[in-house]
C-alpha cells in the first residue's frame, strides 16, 4: 500500500507545480501530471481574461502548444502499478479535454456556419468542462497528498475510483459537445448545399472526436 500511495502522489503533486515551462523529464511522472495540469488551468484562465474570440483562443491555443509534450511524454508511461492506473489515466483524460477543446474549436474558428457570438459562446462552453474537469483533479490530490489520517485506504480508493469515473465522464460529455456542435454546422451547411466542406474541415467521426 505505501508503494501505491507514493505512486500516487508522485503523479499528483499538481496544485503547487511551476509553469509547464519547466525542463521535460520523461521518466518522472509528477513533472509530466504537473504540466497537463497547469497547462488545462492556464487553458481555463485565458479563456476568462480575454474578450475577444479570436485573440481569446490563439492565447489557449499558444499554453496548450505549451504544455502538449508533457501530454504526449505521460502517455508513454507505463511503469506504473496497476492500482495507480486509474490515477494516470484521469490526468491523461483531463488533457485529452485540452486536446478536443484546442483541436477542433481550431477548426471551428474557420468554420463559417458559426456566428462570432456562436463562437463565443462554444468557447465558454470547452472551459467549462474542462474547469470542471480540472477541479476534480484538485479534489484528487489533496485526497492523495493529505498528511492526516481522517480516510483509510479503501475510503481513499473509492474517492480515487469515484473522480476517475467523473473525469471519464466529462470527457465523454465533451465529446458529445463536440459533436453536436459539429452537427449544427453539417445541417446548416446540408441547407446551402456545401456538407463537403464541413466534412473536409472536421473529418467523418470515425477519423475526428465526433
């Protein structure tokens, strides 16, 4: 169990971590958990401090560029147990978020079926769920880091396995976010005509997050 929960921890030490502009180190997994984190809360940030649409999402998409290789690096990691599976993959799940959010709202932008306050609105809608999500992972560690003993080991694996299952769930949420969206869009390009377009922006669902 003291190996568990120092696995645990080493991949949640998240909250306190500096920018995701830190030295990569591949096989420590805390500096990789460390750098989706702030890069999704930093997503979130800029996303509420800036007004206007476009100038809104080239700053999230410049942090998600930033933190992306600690995404890509954590995702090679296997050497986890089994146990603390379920704690790399929430982190990994909450920057996939990042990933739709930045991926196709990209396309979005260049998608003329949306109105700028359409588009507005989408982008509000993208941090959201993943302020959601990322408050999960806050919830997560401090039930990881905690130094009292209020929670046993089977209470602090049921919270473990009840955020793992809420971040899984907001991630599917996101997907389906995604894919209405992108349905609005194909209906309204059907009505004028031009669904090639949109399928050639967004890919068919089988290639894309929709």
């Amino acid at each position: 169990m003291k190996k568990l929960l120092f696995l645990l921890q080493a991949a949640y030490i998240l909250a306190a971590a500096p920018s995701v502009k830190a030295q990569l180190v591949v096989s420590d997994p805390t500096n990789l958990a460390s750098g989706i984190v702030n890069s999704a809360n930093e997503i979130v940030q800029t996303s509420n401090t800036v007004s206007n649409v476009v100038k809104n999402f080239n700053e999230v998409k410049k942090v998600y560029e930033q933190g992306k290789e600690y995404y890509d690096r954590l995702k090679a990691v296997s050497s986890l147990v089994k146990d603390a599976r379920k704690v790399h993959q929430a982190v990994l799940l909450v920057g996939d978020v990042s990933e739709m959010y930045v991926t196709n709202f990209d396309k979005m932008m260049n998608d003329p079926n949306f109105t700028p306050q359409e588009l507005a609105a989408i982008g509000n809608g993208y941090a959201a769920l993943l302020n959601e999500s990322t408050e999960l992972l806050k919830e997560l560690k401090q039930i990881v880091t905690a130094t009292n003993l209020s929670l046993n080991d089977k209470e602090r694996m049921d919270v473990i396995d009840r955020v793992w299952k809420e971040v899984k769930q907001y991630h599917s949420l996101v997907r389906y976010y995604t894919s209405k969206n992108i349905s609005v869009s194909y209906l309204r390009a059907k009505k004028k005509n031009d669904a090639k377009r949109v399928l050639e922006l967004y890919g068919t669902s089988n290639q894309k997050y929709w």
